[in-house]
C-alpha cells in the first residue's frame, strides 16, 4: 500500500471506521475462537487476560493520544510523544508482571496473561504513531494502522490455536506479528511527516505527564468501572460463568465503536473549533454526536432483543436463553458508555482534565463498592446493574461539567 500525501474525507472516514470496526470486534472473534476451539474453561482464562490487559493498557497509554491528536500548536515534539510512550509502555509490563505475581497466577495461566499483556502494550506504541498521523489531519492511516494489524493478528492468533491447541503459542503469535508490522507500516509512514526515535526532553517530559496525569487516573478508573464486573464474577463465580458474561458484554462495544466512527474524525477539528472559538461549530460537533450515539442505543437495544440471544447461541456455542433481558441492559450501558466517550474527549479539548478524574471518580466508588455485593447476591444479574449503574452516574457529573464549562465560555465572551 503506497503513501499519498493527501486523502479524500471518505478515505478518512472509511479507514477510520475500518480500524475502530477491528479494533472493537477483535476481543469477541478472539473469545469466540478459543470458545470453540479449546472449550468455555480456556475461553473464560483468556477473557479474564484480555480484560486485565485492557485495564493494564491505561498505562501504556497514559490517555496521550487525547493530548497528543488535539494539540494542534503542536506545543510538544513526536519524539517527545514517542519517548514518554515508551516509557510507559515499559511500566505497563512491570505492572502486569506485579498483577500475574500478586494473583499468584502460575505456569500457562500466568504466560497467557503476559503475553496478552505485551501484545496491549505493543498497542500502545503503535497508538503513538496513529496519534501522529490524526494530529497531522491523515486519521486514515491511523485506521489502517490499527485495522491491519489487528486482523493479521487475529488471523494468526486463530490459526496457530487450531493447529495446536496451545494458547500460550497463540498468544506469543499475536506479539510477534504486531511487532514486526509496526516496524513495516507504522514506522516506515512516519517519516513522511516526522521522524520517529527517542529524545528525553526533560521539561517537555514533565509538561507531558502534567497534562496526561489526571486523564490516565480518570482512564483508570473507567476501565475498572467497565471491568469490575468481571473481576467480581472471577471472585465469587465460575470460569464459565465468565466466559457467558464476556460473551454477554461483547455488542455493548459496538455502540461505543459505531459513535467513533463519526466523532473520532471530529476531534482535531473540534480542538481547532475551541481555540478559534467557533462556538457554533464546536456545539454543533457535540450535540450530532450525542444524537448519533443516542440513536445507536434504541437501535442496539431492539436489535438485542430481536435477534442477539439467536446471534451470540450461534457464534458462541454456548446457550445464553435465559439472559434477554440482561443483554438488552448491556446495550443500553454500552450507549452510556458511548457518551461517556464523547464527554470524555470534548472535556480533554476543554483542558478540563481534573474534572475528568471527578467524574470518574463517582463512577469509580460506584462500582467499587456495590458491584462485588450485586454479583454475588445476583450473578450474572447483578454484573450487568453494577456494569450499568456507575456509568449512568460518570454521565450525569461529566454532562453537568460540560454543561458548566461551555456556558462559562460563552459569559467571558460577552464580557
């Protein structure tokens, strides 16, 4: 695939969606595959390693992409973005090791969850170089980035499981795989903008982590808001029971990845909207995104309720009958979960990064405090309220700040 220098904004938005549509349907194709190929016990293993590795990749992250695609002055240097990823891609792994030794996870169990783990932080390199091309206004090489490397992996992942069976051989194809295309497309398209390599800029280093800080605490916490229900299935349920509520939870990520795809394109624009303060733009951005994931809710939840239990009995192999009406709740938190996104993104252009950390600190005693007790008093019942409750109320804090600082906006204004 060669490199033009320009795109249309089809090609943006097609790539875009391409790479969200992978990035988001990975995780369910992968739990699917070794549902059927080694059994629900396996299956439950590697959903529980993948949610861990998911709440892990907050640190390889450090939720820099937010800074790094709104910084339209380009007050900090790639190298600088690239550096500091490295850095906390590397604390990841240090994390993961302290989780796997912790659990007292041991033999396969704890290579699997390594692994898993080395892939998400591998992601997180290849998250810097996609950051660049949407900072540099080409969001479609981002999506190819991310979409073909995630199907390549996905391919291998599957194929080496069939043939042996073994999930710690999978899981080590998918780091191999990653490693050696981001080394080939990532690496080899960003020249053509900005050269990749380390530069340890004291000043800028910190600047950087100041920025990012309350947004990676904020991140954290909502992933655990997400994930907490899983963790409290594996303290007080079965492994199979897990891999039904994995299975469960699954198309809730679709409405979060359909909302992307149109307001993912938007956020450079949004930020440069802000900052020339074009309120009218800048509004108009938020409300059709909110509308847009708003109608993917309705549209999910019936949807769920019309055909998801047939769907998931299909591709799962697993009976999930009795769960209609925890699946339809499930998609309802994905689209609060969708919003959330918006909310999250329109505040980081705000710089209101402190309120970000309040918001999800609500969600965070929410579901810290009342998920394990509904699990257990509830199972899977109880999984999908503290899945959705939290969130409603990360929602309703994040709204009202919005709400407050765009209003605050408009007053200075005038004055």
């Amino acid at each position: 695939m060669g490199f033009k220098s320009e795109t249309s904004s089809r090609s943006k938005f097609v790539w875009n969606m391409i790479g969200s549509m992978c990035n988001a349907l990975s995780s369910f194709v992968l739990l699917t595959a070794v549902t059927r190929i080694n059994g629900a016990s396996d299956a439950g293993l590697f959903s529980l390693a993948f949610s861990t590795a998911q709440l892990l990749t907050t640190i390889s992250c450090f939720e820099t992409r937010a800074i790094q695609a709104t910084d339209v002055k380009e007050e900090y240097k790639f190298k600088v973005y690239f550096t500091f990823r490295v850095c906390t891609c590397i604390c990841m792994m240090l994390a993961a090791v302290g989780f796997i030794w912790f659990h007292h996870y041991t033999g396969a169990d704890a290579v699997i969850i390594f692994f898993i783990c080395l892939y998400k932080a591998i992601d997180g390199i290849s998250d810097s170089y996609q950051g660049m091309f949407q900072q540099k206004g080409r969001i479609d090489l981002s999506g190819q980035a991310l979409g073909i490397r995630v199907i390549l992996s996905t391919i291998g992942f599957i194929l080496v499981l069939f043939v042996t069976n073994n999930l710690v051989l999978a899981s080590f194809s998918m780091v191999g795989i990653s490693i050696v295309f981001i080394y080939c497309f990532d690496r080899s398209r960003s020249v053509h903008f900005d050269r990749a390599g380390l530069l340890w800029d004291g000043h800028s280093m910190k600047g950087l982590f100041r920025e990012c800080f309350p947004l990676f605490i904020g991140s954290f916490m909502i992933n655990y808001v997400v994930n907490a229900s899983k963790y409290s299935i594996e303290a007080y349920s079965t492994k199979e029971m897990q891999a039904y509520y994995g299975f469960l939870l699954m198309p809730a990520f679709v409405i979060n990845l359909f909302s992307l795809f149109a307001f993912r394109p938007m956020m450079t624009p949004m930020a440069v909207a802000w900052n020339d303060r074009d309120m009218k733009s800048f509004n108009r951005i938020i409300i059709t995104s909110c509308a847009w994931a708003s109608f993917l809710t309705v549209g999910g939840v019936l949807g769920a309720y019309l055909l998801g239990i047939p769907i998931l009995n299909l591709v799962s192999g697993v009976d999930l009958g009795s769960y209609r009406t925890e699946l339809c709740f499930v998609m309802f938190g994905g689209g609060l979960n969708a919003l959330i996104t918006i909310f999250y993104y329109v505040l980081a252009v705000l710089r209101q990064q402190k309120m970000i950390v309040v918001s999800y600190g609500v969600g965070f005693a929410g579901a810290l405090i009342f998920t394990p007790i509904l699990v257990k008093r509830m199972d899977i019942t109880g999984a999908v309220i503290g899945y959705i409750v939290p969130m409603l109320l990360v929602d309703v804090v994040m709204f009202v700040v919005m709400l407050w600082c765009i209003r605050r906006k408009k007053v200075s204004e005038h004055e």
